[in-house]
C-alpha cells in the first residue's frame, strides 16, 4: 500500500493563520510516503512569502513533491515575470521544474504548467511529457502518478480557461501507462476518471482545493489522503472544521481492463463534484 497526501494552492501571503499547525499535524499524522503539492506556494511571488512556504515544507515528515503554480511567478514585476519568471520558485521551493519522486512501488512526476506569457491558462510543454512517458514506459513501478497545478478537465461551470491541448495531453498520459493525475488552482475539489476518447477511463484526476487560502469560492479548505495499490485507489476529502482537519468522507475506485470504475457511492459532507 502507498500512502500519497495531496495539498494545493497555500498562497502564502493570503493564508488562514490558524490552519498552519493543524494543516501540518494532519498531514505528519497520515504517514505518507509522499506529500504532493500542486502549485501556488505564495499569493504574489514574493521572497518573503516564498521563505514562509519554504519553512513550512521543511516541517514535514515524509519526503515531498512539488510543482509551482500560476501564482508562483511574479504578477505585478513584469520583467521578472517574463524574463526570469521562475527565479524565486527556484531559490526557495526546488530548482528542479521536473521533478521525479521514486518510491516503493510507484513514480511521481511534476509537470510544469504555468504560462508567463498567459499567467491565469497554463500550457502543456511538450518535451516534459514526452519525457513523464519515457519514465512511466522504463518503469517498473505499479503505481505511475503525475503533478500539475492546472487541471486537464473541469466542470462546464469554471470560468477559468483550460489550458489548450489539454485533451490531448491526457490521451497520452493514458497511453503511456499514467495512472492518476494531481492538480489544483480552481480550489474546488473533485475526484473522477477523465473520459478518454481513446483510452476510457484509464487515469484518475485528483483535484483538490485549497490547503491554507482565505479564497474559498464557497468550498472548504481540504486536502486529500490517498491509499493505493495497483488496482485500487481510496480517496479520503479531510477538511477544516474550527482548528483541525478532519474526514469529510471516502471514495473508492478499481482499475480493470475498461480503466478506473467508483466502487461505492461517494460520501460527502463537503461540496462540489466528487465527494
């Protein structure tokens, strides 16, 4: 069994104060084998929230992964969004925009998806999931899991923009053998197989919303705990209530030869599509 937390959008700079012990006794609580984190460390890029974020990962028991989010390049320094966009990103949170995580059983890979030159859509580069397809196909691990901050799919009711290609993308991280995919920035929760038109239902979308933010856009801040073998996955929603995270139920989904299948109805105290 591998044991996977995945939190997202902390926005240091706009955080909830009083979710910062809580959020960090809950997760060394779960023992993870890895702790997933899709994206906007900060609210404005800024040193000093970066150096807060930074200090925060450091508390973590178990190793973590992590990719930056649209959030994580500068909005208001023009030159150094454009220029040097990942710079800061780079100084505190990992140098490495292609981060590779082995553990026993299963690979993660970060993807980097923020766009400077578009700072809210995000883009898929190419040449990173060429190269999550080389690791997945030489690989020897059941378990294949990919990181994002941008979500491939999302409900008909998101404002945001996909990003362009973004199902294309997903057949081939399905063709390649991808069984799941984490990501966050709508702050909205949701945990479906994505419909492939090649592939069915052959990877799993993990979709959290917001760890730590004070912009909750009518949901909770959440988190997810992920328990998985090589055919199963359970998907566990914890949320804040008062100064604790808490479980707000559970999903369960098999793998078989038509892809990911719900084994059960999902159990929800929360809000949004999934649990």
């Amino acid at each position: 069994m591998t044991r996977i937390v995945h939190i997202s959008d902390l926005h240091f700079g706009r955080t909830d104060v009083e979710l910062l012990d809580p959020l960090v006794d809950a997760v060394n609580a779960t023992q993870a084998d890895l702790v997933a984190v899709t994206g906007d460390f900060t609210q404005r890029a800024r040193n000093s929230q970066y150096r807060d974020a930074r200090a925060f990962l450091d508390r973590f028991e178990a190793p973590w992964l992590a990719v930056p989010g649209n959030h994580d390049i500068s909005l208001d320094n023009l030159w150094l969004r454009l220029m040097r966009p990942f710079r800061r990103y780079r100084d505190h949170i990992c140098n490495d925009l292609f981060p590779v995580h082995r553990g026993d059983g299963f690979v993660a890979v970060g993807l980097n998806t923020v766009d400077q030159y578009r700072w809210q859509r995000g883009r898929i580069r190419w040449r990173q999931m060429r190269n999550a397809c080389k690791i997945f196909s030489d690989s020897d691990e059941a378990i294949r899991v990919v990181l994002a901050h941008h979500p491939f799919e999302q409900d008909q009711d998101v404002k945001k923009s996909l990003m362009p290609k973004a199902e294309k993308a997903i057949e081939q991280l399905a063709e390649c053998g991808a069984h799941l995919v984490l990501s966050g920035h709508l702050h909205r929760w949701r945990a479906e197989p994505f419909l492939s038109r090649k592939h069915g239902a052959q990877v799993l979308q993990i979709h959290v919303g917001t760890g730590l933010s004070t912009r909750l856009r009518g949901q909770e801040n959440d988190f997810a705990v992920l328990d998985l073998d090589a055919d199963e996955a359970k998907v566990t929603r914890m949320v804040a209530r008062g100064e604790q995270f808490v479980p707000a139920g559970s999903r369960s989904f098999q793998f078989g030869e038509d892809g990911w299948r719900d084994r059960q109805d999902a159990r929800s105290l929360g809000t949004g599509r999934g649990l």
